[in-house]
C-alpha cells in the first residue's frame, strides 16, 4: 500500500490515533524540548570552559563542570533509549486495536485493516524520525564535547 506525503501530515490521522499514543505525543514534545535545552546547556558551559582554559584562568570548578556535562549526556542517552522503550510498549499495546473490524461501513475488512495498520505505522515513522533527530543532536553534542573536553584536559 502507498502513502503518499500527504499522509504524513500529523492533522490527517490525529483524530484516528488512541488516547495512549496521543499521550505518548505529549510525552514526546516534553522530552524533545528538554533534550534540545540541555543540548544547548552543555554546549553554553563548553564553550565558556574553551574561553577560561584558553585564558589560562581556569579552577577546579571548572573540571567539576566538565565531569557534569559528561553526566547529562550520558543522561540524556539513557533517557532517549527509554524514550524508544515506552514508543514500543505503547505502539504494541495498541496494535491489535487495528485488528477490530466491528462496525457499518462500506468498505471491505482487509481495506478497513490496511488503514488502520497504515495509521499506527505512519505515526510510528514520525516517532521514530523525531527519535532519530534526538539521537543524532545528542551524538554530535556528545562527539564534539569529548573533542573539546580531551584537548582542555
């Protein structure tokens, strides 16, 4: 079956999806928001620790800085894997919704079904793009920090 990109406009399946997933949404703008702000913390305190090391004036608060930011990107690896974890229970708890075929319609069941497995796994393209960009920001931030962070130390 072809979707076309149109089908990949969250409005035309939204009203479709199951309160668990919708909530999962939510879930997912709260937790993209964090990463992106913490992404920019650790970037903010690498870059003032490249200014104070270049000046000469560094202290040991500033290796306490260092060792932090290390924490919160290992934090937040370990937070975007959960993230992907509770995308799979919700997208499998919910999957055999689409095999209910119940219901006045005009439309043959397999067409019915095709739909609705078109909707979950539309929605869990869009996830796991989200997903994906999540992991690739946290990557690069992490690779240049440990670049950064091994040349100050």
């Amino acid at each position: 079956m072809h979707f076309p990109l149109g089908d990949l406009d969250p409005r035309s399946f939204w009203i479709w999806l199951p309160f668990i997933s919708k909530l999962f949404t939510l879930f997912l703008v709260l937790i993209s928001v964090f990463v992106i702000f913490r992404l920019l913390d650790v970037f903010w305190t690498t870059r003032r620790l490249q200014r104070t090391f270049a000046s000469g004036l560094h202290q040991s608060t500033d290796l306490r800085s260092v060792r932090v930011a290390e924490h919160r990107l290992a934090n937040l690896g370990q937070l975007l894997l959960f993230t992907s974890y509770l995308f799979g229970f919700c997208f499998f708890f919910e999957l055999p919704a689409a095999f209910v075929l119940f219901g006045d319609s005009k439309t043959l069941p397999f067409e019915r079904l095709f739909r609705q497995l078109g909707i979950y796994f539309v929605y869990a393209a869009e996830v796991f793009l989200v997903l994906l960009f999540l992991h690739s920001l946290r990557w690069a931030a992490s690779s240049w920090f440990y670049r950064v962070s091994g040349r100050l130390l």
